[in-house]
C-alpha cells in the first residue's frame, strides 16, 4: 500500500513538473513572438508606406559676424609685424569702446611670409640667361572675425574701422545666436506635416497606421530670405555708415517617416 502510494506521488510530481515546463516554454515562445512582432528581429515587416513631411520657421537674424583684415610688407619681419600689431590693435580698442565684448573679437588668421619677384635678365646676342627671384619683403597679414549682438550698430563698425588703414572689411553675415530652438520648431512643423500626410494616404488606400517603423531628418542651414550689402566702408574722408538691413532667416527641416499598416 506504501509504495503504491509512493508512486502516486511521484507520477503526480512528475505531471506537475512536465505541465511546468510547457508553460515555461510557452511562455518564451510567446515573448520571443511578441519580440519579432515589435522589435523587428524576425520576418521583415512587408507592409508599410513612407511620406515626408518640410517644416519652415522664420526669424529675425540677431547676431551679425565680419572680418577685419590688415596685410603689410616690409623689409623685415618686425616692420611688418610692428605696423599690421599698431593698426590691429587701434581696431580692437575701437570695437571694445563701442561696446564689442572680448569674446566675440577672435583671430581666426595670422600668417608671416616672404615674399618674392621674378626678374627678368638683360637678353645679349648671345641669348637670354634665367631669370631669378628677388626677395620683395616680409608679408604681416592678421585676419579678425568680429561679432556684433546689436546688429543696428554693424553699420556703424563696419565704417568706423575703416578708419585705421586696414586692408580688408568683408563676410558681413547674419546669423541667429539660438538656432537649435528653431530648429526644433521646424522639425516638429515637419513631423506634424507628415503625420497629417500619412493619415490622408493611409484613408485613401483604406489601411490603417500600426507603428512608425523608422524616421529620418535632413535639416538646412539657416539662409537669409533678403539681407543687405556692405557698401562704402568709408575708409578715409567723411564717415558715412553704410545701412545694412536684416532681413530674416529661414530655418528649414526636412523629414522622412516609415509607418506598418494593415
């Protein structure tokens, strides 16, 4: 009678083991089914449409950049260096005077180098013999990138350090200081168009929208829509402050969204 009763447990231990089992492995079957159906890692999903979606934000540039170049030759290195420094540094202590923060004055070139001629030879009878290079001088030049935060004054600066014999004024440019808010504005703009776009497909062809299964975005460069050109810098004789408008910037983003139907 014991060891029938023996057996019954054991019978009974080994059902409940078995029936144990079959859940755990149900249970996985079911998870890594449900992991294929979302995650992607199984049969490909066949059944899906992509529409793009453009977003536009405009804005007011309120930040303008440009350059300051002063280019000497000399006989020797430190004339060189000793006349752009002088006509620099009075370019600096201007722009700071104005209001220019330290900060936004950065040199972005400086370079020293001889610099050479060819000359010709007195041709005889005989022939021509080579010519050969002439040590012309020693070359200074010092690039300064200038940024201005009150773009009503970059007229102003623009004609005022003219005034200290420099060589160049150029790059006038307009950009905005925070372009990563706006651009996030154009993306959702562009995400909104193209969720607006994948209903009105997705209606026609009678299917329905299950998932996004990919994104994409490819967003431009803020490009002004109309700005003005720095004319007459006014270097020497009456300062006349060239008037430089704005204009706005567009902010464009362009993105691409992949949805499952059924």
């Amino acid at each position: 009678m014991q060891d029938l009763l023996n057996r019954s447990y054991m019978s009974a231990a080994v059902l409940l083991l078995v029936g144990l089992l079959s859940l755990f492995v149900l249970s996985k079957t079911v998870t890594e089914l449900k992991g294929y159906r979302f995650i992607g890692g199984g049969v490909p999903i066949s059944n899906t449409i992509s529409v793009n979606g453009e977003g536009e934000v405009f804005a007011v540039p309120d930040i303008a950049t440009f350059m300051v170049s002063v280019d000497e030759l000399k006989a020797t290195v430190a004339e060189a260096q000793e006349v752009a420094t002088g006509k620099i540094n009075k370019v600096i202590s201007y722009l700071k005077a104005q209001g220019v923060e330290e900060r936004d004055l950065k040199t972005v070139n400086y370079s020293v180098y001889p610099e050479y001629e060819y000359q010709n030879q007195v041709c005889t009878q005989y022939g021509c013999p080579p010519g050969k290079q002439i040590l012309k001088g020693y070359r200074v030049n010092q690039t300064l990138s200038v940024k201005v935060r009150n773009t009503k004054k970059a007229g102003e600066l623009l004609t005022g350090v003219g005034e200290f014999g420099v060589t160049n004024v150029s790059g006038l440019d307009f950009t905005i200081d925070d372009e990563d808010a706006l651009q996030q504005e154009a993306r959702k703009k562009a995400i909104s168009d193209a969720k607006e776009k994948a209903a009105a497909l997705a209606k026609d062809l009678d299917v329905t929208l299950v998932r996004i299964v990919s994104f994409s975005e490819s967003g431009q460069q803020p490009y002004p829509i109309f700005y003005g050109k720095a004319e007459g810098l006014g270097m020497g004789g009456d300062r006349i402050a060239p008037e430089v408008p704005v204009g706005e910037n567009k902010i464009v983003s362009n993105v691409s969204i992949t949805y499952e139907i059924r």
